[in-house]
C-alpha cells in the first residue's frame, strides 16, 4: 500500500466513526479526535506519509513484530501508540481495523455519558 493509500484509507475510516472531528493543528499534522481525544494522527516521517493510532501495549508489540510497515508510535508513547508506513504488508482491511481498534480504546475510556458508542460492541459485528 502507497502513502497516499494508507492515509486515504484510514482517513476514509476515522470519518466514518460517529462524533469523529477531523481537523489540522500543525503544518503537515491531521489529527481525528472523538469527544476531544485524539485516537489518530497522520504525518510524514522523512518524506513517507504514516499513519498514527493507539493500541493496547501487548498488541502493539505483537503488531510491530508481525508487520515490517508497523513500528511503535512516532513522537507518542511508543508502549500505546503504533505508526503505520507505507508497505507491502499492510492491506486497507488491516487499516481500517486498526483505527476502528484506536478508536474503540480512546471511547472506552471516556466517561460513559460522554461515549457515543458502546466501545465493547461498536465495530465487532
């Protein structure tokens, strides 16, 4: 998957995610945010656009070692933030997944009235 793919695909998603506000904070920095928390941001690491989510700290790693285009998260904690890159071992289905995942994680933790979706079941069906 090419950098503009990668960043199309996930943006694509984050828009499709209820209470999702998408918006820029920097130059070269898109940012999606549910409920005034950032579950995802989009950059370029010298010259490759990436993509940035959180991630639950065992999967994270796990992700890292099974995914050469998966590294842990640029300028973010890297135990809760991964960086998706440019590759051929990432697919759009992987993508989507793991911004629905970042999202869900960021959602859990709001306060319940403050959750637009139910975090346990949003996105499994």
């Amino acid at each position: 998957m090419d950098g503009k793919a990668l960043q199309d695909t996930a943006l694509q998603r984050a828009e499709e995610l209820p209470a999702t506000t998408l918006y820029s904070f920097e130059p070269g920095w898109e940012a999606a945010r549910v409920a005034g928390k950032w579950f995802m941001l989009l950059t370029e690491v010298p010259g490759r656009p990436v993509v940035i989510v959180k991630s639950r700290p065992g999967d994270a790693q796990a992700l890292c070692e099974a995914y050469t285009d998966i590294t842990p998260g640029y300028h973010m904690n890297k135990r809760h933030w991964i960086t998706l890159a440019p590759g051929d071992s990432l697919d759009k289905k992987l993508v989507r997944e793991l911004v629905t995942e970042s999202y869900r994680l960021v959602v859990a933790n709001l306060p319940k009235a403050r959750r637009p979706v139910d975090p346990a079941r949003f996105g499994t069906g």
